[in-house]
C-alpha cells in the first residue's frame, strides 16, 4: 500500500527538525547555515620547551581518522622525531562521542579525562593531536596548526628536512592559510552545511583552491611540491585531506563534482608525498572509513560503510 503523502510530508519535516538538531551536536553553523570549528583548548604555539630532544620527554597522541591529527603525525614522521617524542594512537567512542586509551594513560581513560588533568575547561572538546610532557602531563599544545610548526622546531637528527624554510615563509603561510579554510575545513563545512547555499559556497572554494594548487603543479617550470624542489608546511597540510578525498569526503561530504584524476598535477603529487619515507606508515584507510561513515550518523544513519576504492589504486606510479 502506498504511503499517503500527508505522511510523507510529515515524516520529511519531523525527520529535518531531528537532523538539524543532532548536527548542531555535530558540528556548530552560524546564521547563514555556515558550518562553524568550535575553538579548541591549549592552541596558542609555546616555546620549545628545554626538555625538547630528550628521549621520551613528549607523546604525540593522535587519532588514525582524523586528519588534524594526521598532518601532526606527518610531520612527526618526516623530521624522525622517535627518539624524543614517543607516539600514542587512541581510539573513537563513536558512541561517547570521545577519544579513549587503550590502557589508562597517566590515571585517565580518555582524553577528556586527560585534558582537565591539564586544566581544560570542562565544557572544551578534548581533540587530537595534543603533544604532552611526559613527566608532567602537562599538555604542551592542542592545537594541529601550531603543533606542526613546533614540531618543524622540535631538534631533530641531522640532515632531516626542514619544512619551513625561513625563504620560503610567505608562500608556505600562504598556501597554508587558503588551505585551512577552502579545502581542510571546507570538505567539512560542504558535508555539515545546514542548506544549499552554504554548501553551493563550500564547495566553489573548495574546488577553485584545488584549481590553484593544480595550476601551480602543472606549469611548465613547475618544481615538484608546492613551494619549491622539497616538501614544505603546505604540501603537509593538504595531504592529510586529499588522502581522504575519494575513500571519505567524496561519497560521505558530497564533494564528488571533479575527482582528483582530473587534475593530473595534483594526482602526481599525491603520489610522491605518499612515496616519501614514513609517510604510509600513517594512512589508516580501513579506520578512515569505518569511523567516518559509522560515527556521522546525522550524515549517514545506517551506518553502513561503502565500498570504495583501494588506496593502492590512489597512489601507485609514484614519480
């Protein structure tokens, strides 16, 4: 028997009113349906502690899915910072909404816990990464842009990249500022826009910046990264996204309008970056999408994760 349309419409005005209140839970937005990061805690970039370079002096926490803490991890890797700073990978409560341990860490179970130890305000999301002094649990910083920045400063074997270059400042912030918004935090403000015109906004600069990075790569003269003949800061920051895009954001953020194949510049570039030394090390494709598709309920409510493609098939014929 077919449902009568009263009942449809009905059903299709209760079931708005429920999603738009459990993506306020999500994700904030502000009057014009934008979708709006909260503010996090511990963000402001410290100095480096006198601690820095000792052997297991830090923790570097951090999350397999989350590509704040992934760019963290990145960098991390590159500038082989083993010996001073020890890696800690939690684990998502989809269910608590929260990051936990898998054995207790310094007396806490999860990192909400951790975070007021530390003296967060209680109503402050606990996020990763966070860099934590090992002896004192004091948190050093939580806040992914700034971490990387630090971490670029931490001592680090000789010999090992510098990926910010005091030449090439302007261009790396400026690549980094654009990608913050337009393609970081844009694939999410078109997956948790609250109408068509934030997303229809979202989605414009997501593209147009990839378009410029596309340019860049693809010109005649171009160097191989971003800012020049080694990777940078930059190359760092958009990584972790593009990485993402066709196993996570694609099908579950609805940014499907031009895949990467179509700009050839930047599907070679997201081969070399994979190629360089450590870095697959931190692509977690099965808990990418097992904890996307199956944490975002108000994005996908069944809970099913989809088949996608192999990450393999993304980045293989490195050059």
């Amino acid at each position: 028997m077919a449902i009568p349309p009263a009942v449809v419409a009905a059903a299709r005005t209760g079931w708005h009113w429920q999603w738009l209140q459990l993506m306020g839970g999500l994700g904030p937005a502000d009057r014009d349906g934008n979708y709006r990061r909260p503010p996090g805690a511990f963000v402001a970039k410290p100095k480096l502690p006198r601690s820095a370079g000792t052997p297991g002096s830090h923790v570097l926490i951090v999350g397999r899915s989350c590509p704040w803490a992934h760019r963290a991890w990145l960098v991390w890797q590159l500038r082989q910072l083993q010996q001073s700073i020890d890696l800690l990978v939690v684990e998502p409560d989809p269910k608590a909404g929260r990051w936990r341990f898998n054995t207790p860490f310094r007396g806490c179970q999860t990192l909400q816990e951790l975070y007021r130890a530390a003296g967060a305000d209680p109503n402050q999301r606990a996020t990763v990464p966070v860099l934590v002094d090992s002896r004192t649990g004091e948190v050093v910083v939580g806040e992914s842009a700034r971490l990387m920045e630090l971490l670029n400063e931490w001592p680090a074997p000789p010999g090992v990249l510098d990926l910010a270059p005091a030449n090439q400042a302007q261009a790396i912030g400026a690549w980094r500022e654009r990608f913050q918004h337009n393609v970081n935090d844009g694939v999410y403000r078109c997956g948790f826009a609250r109408n068509q015109s934030a997303y229809d906004r979202a989605e414009a600069a997501l593209f147009e910046t990839l378009a410029e990075a596309e340019s860049v790569l693809s010109s005649p003269d171009a160097s191989p990264w971003l800012c020049g003949a080694a990777p940078s800061l930059a190359d760092v920051q958009l990584f972790p996204t593009l990485i993402r895009l066709e196993l996570v954001y694609a099908p579950l953020f609805g940014v499907s309008r031009q895949p990467l194949w179509q700009f050839p510049g930047l599907w070679r570039w997201r081969q070399r970056f994979f190629a360089l030394a450590g870095v697959a090390e931190t692509c977690c494709e099965q808990a990418w999408r097992k904890d996307y598709f199956g944490a975002l309920f108000p994005l996908n409510p069944s809970g099913i994760v989809p088949a996608g493609p192999a990450l393999s098939t993304l980045v293989q014929g490195a050059a």
